[in-house]
C-alpha cells in the first residue's frame, strides 16, 4: 500500500480501554499513523462473536488529540467494530484493525471463544487487514516490553504489503523473551471443563465454570507448541470455515 | 457406528427451550434414541461462541420421562453444551449434538455470529458428531413440516456413518418446499449495519444494531445461492481456522 497520508488504524479489544495491553498498543500504533481506539467499556474474555441485538449500544468519546481519538462502548468487541466501521469511521475506512494486546493467549482452541479474535475476524470479513495479538500471561501487570519489536515489525509488513482476502493473523507470545517469529497453525487441544458448585443464601445451587487446557496436537509447528517453544507464534486465520477437504466425499454421501 | 443400546442425542438451540423448532427437532429424535435436552432460559441469537466465566450460572430440571429429559441453563448454547457434557452426561458422552432447529438462516458469514452453530463448534471440538438445523424464516410461528424428510436422512447417515474428526454439519432449509439437498462451501457474503439512534428520557443518546445482508459471491455451490435455488444446504464446516493456503508465503514474509 502507498499512503498519501498517514495510516488510519483502529484499535480495539475485549479486556477493556483500561488494560495495560490496549495502552500500549495504542502507543506502538501511533508511531505507524492516527488511531481511533473503540474498546468496551468493561471487561469482554469469552465473548467470542457476540453481538448485541437485544438491548441497546451506547458509546462514548473519552480522548480527543490530533492524531488520536479514543471511544469506550457498552457492548462486545464485535459491537465495538461495527460501531467504529459504521458510525465512526463512516467516511473514512481503517487501513488497519489491531486487537489486544490481550492478557491472555489465544493459540489453539481459545481463539474460537476469543472476543480479541472476534474483533479481528469482523474486521477481516470487512476486508480489512487485521491482526489479533495476545501475550501468554493472563496478569493485569504483565510485561510486554519483549513484545514490542515484533508488533512494529508485523505491523510495518502488513501496512506494506496487505493481507490476503479472507486471511487475517492471530499472534501469540510467550511470556517472557522471544526467540524469533514462526508462521504455524491452529493446535489440536480443548478444554477439559469443570463446574464448581456454590450454594446462594436461599439453599440453591449455582456453578462457576472452570476448565484445565490440554493439548493433544504433537506438531512442531502448532501454534501452542511454538509459543511453549519460546517463540511469536504467528496463526493466519480465515473466515470461510469451510471444511474442503471432505465435500466431494459427503457429496456423494448427502445428495444421494 | 453399531448402537448395543439407543443412542444418546443432546439437543440444543440459541431460540431458548420454548421455540417451535427446538420442539420439533426433540420430536424427531426420539425416532432415533434417547433425548437429553439441554436449551437456554431465553433468546441467545447473535451470542456466538461466547461463554459465562464472570457470572455464575444456574440449570433446573423441566422434564423427566423414560427416553427423554429436558434442562434449562441460564447461560449461552455453549454454556449449554458444557453443562450438558460435563455434569449431566459425564457418565456417558452423547452420541450425536443437534442444534435448531434455528428460526433463521445461518448460512454464510452468519455462522460466526450463530449461537446455534456455536454449540455445534463446541461438540465438534470435544469430537461429537454434530450437526446445526437452521430454517430460512425467522418467524417464531413458522412450518418446519417441509424440513423433517431431510432432518430424518441426514441424522441417519451420520449415526450411522459418524462425521469426520474436526468437522461437523451447518444445515440450512429453505423457507417452503424443498428440492433437494446439496453439499456446498461458505458463501462470501457481509452485513450492512445501520445503528438506529433513539433518545433516553434524560435525552440521552443509544444505538440499536441493525443491518442488511449481502451475498457478494456468485458461485452457485455456495450455500447462499443453493438456499435460494430451494434446495437444503449442507455446509460440513470445520474447527480449525488455520488459513492453510497461504502458511507456506507467510513464512517467507514474516520469519526472516
């Protein structure tokens, strides 16, 4: 891409404009060109694709400079998206959306209940190039300084060079200390869930959902086992969920 | 699949256990094996893949017969789905999730947003064969009399012949009267949101989401387009997002 003017970027995620990782997110993005932040006003993990269709949006202005504008909304990060294309950024569309910097990894099967996911897969089916990136440490005070010479290093290349239609990118990274960068896939894993039992103060049960993560994907190049390797594990995402590889054969199986 | 006894079916929706289609789909059903339902308290449209991890949730018994048991959980048709696997068929996995059937179509980019094809995700992911019923009508009255043929042959087969790892079924009907039934891919397709301004008695600002779908692909595979030739659409969709098509490029791009 060949810019006349600076970059438009919109900046969003699902653990609220109050997080360390949006604040710092914000400040690598304007190195690159003007940002207009839309986050949700409270905190939105596990919201996945979730929009609001029931009840009514509210959005408001919290920061106005020259170069940088900064909205919090009442919905999901997917509300937050389509408030931003559709009633902030109207006559003018993003060059780029970046989601995160999210407290807590979305490799493998944690990028389908991801709302920092969500906000980056709209942002693809609207064509527009975007990228998720998420650090694996859940803490409110984590440290993503060692995260910062790679995020300008894929932005600057996706500003450059775009994105294939349909394609957008989940970027995880470990911990501490980057090894390098690797191109992967989704791991094989899931949740093995459990449901802690409370009682309320009239005797009645309630449950809270908890879950232990397993991964059962031995490849090398899964994105959860990058990231346990020490590496950015980079995940190219589509939005076509498509199953390919078995139409001709559940043709011959279903049309009969 | 050989069944020693009848098979376990888990039934679910996001139109909440009083829908007609959830009704209908129990029904038909038991044709083939015991029931387990285990359906939201109230309408869960739009709510994708999103779970409850920041509020308890609740689940209560409503019927109790020799084949068939009916529950209903507070939270989202994925909480469903993890409530129903992990505490109330803990002892014994279902053999077969379905999901509807859903009054509205969830063909094309309506899948991401879909809590009915969430909780077919979700079994797929914990490896049971899975299938997603969506009817063409958003009218809580509308006739699925036209869909059960299909509904009855489809469940068959996968009884019978199980599903692929990692892959499950997004059925979509037509309104009325049906053709046939073709296997097919996503169609590319976008909505057009409006936000709807209204006034609160403080005057006050808030927004209500509104949209208009668009179909931008002319393939006439795409389930889109074999929805509206009147035929039933099966689209076996997949958990793994991974856009394997381009790893190969991306490693040249982003790993030096």
């Amino acid at each position: 891409m060949n810019f006349m003017r600076r970059p438009l970027i919109f900046v969003t995620n699902d653990d609220s404009y109050r997080s360390r990782g949006i604040k710092l997110l914000v400040e690598i993005m304007l190195k690159f060109g003007d940002v207009i932040l839309v986050a949700p006003t409270t905190q939105q993990s596990g919201k996945s694709h979730s929009i609001t269709v029931h009840d009514p949006l509210r959005y408001h202005k919290i920061v106005e400079q020259d170069n940088y504008s900064a909205y919090v909304c009442s919905g999901t990060p997917v509300d937050c998206v389509k408030i931003g294309f559709n009633i902030l950024m109207k006559d003018r569309k993003p060059d780029l959306l970046v989601s995160g910097i999210n407290h807590g990894s979305n490799a493998s099967i944690n990028t389908i209940y991801s709302g920092t996911m969500a906000a980056v897969f709209e942002g693809c089916a609207e064509n527009i190039p975007s990228i998720g990136f998420s650090l694996d440490c859940h803490s409110a005070e984590a440290d993503f300084n060692h995260c910062i010479e790679a995020i300008e290093k894929i932005t600057k290349n996706v500003l450059e060079n775009g994105l294939d239609e349909g394609v957008c990118l989940n970027v995880n990274f470990p911990e501490k200390e980057l090894k390098g960068i690797k191109v992967c896939h989704q791991a094989k894993a899931y949740w093995n869930e459990d449901f802690v039992e409370r009682k309320d103060p009239m005797g009645h049960s309630y449950y809270w959902l908890t879950g232990v993560y397993y991964c059962k994907d031995d490849d090398k190049s899964a994105d959860y086992n990058v990231l346990s390797d020490g590496y950015a594990a980079i995940t190219p995402m589509q939005v076509d969920f498509t199953a390919y590889k078995v139409i001709d054969r559940y043709k011959t199986r279903f049309e009969k």
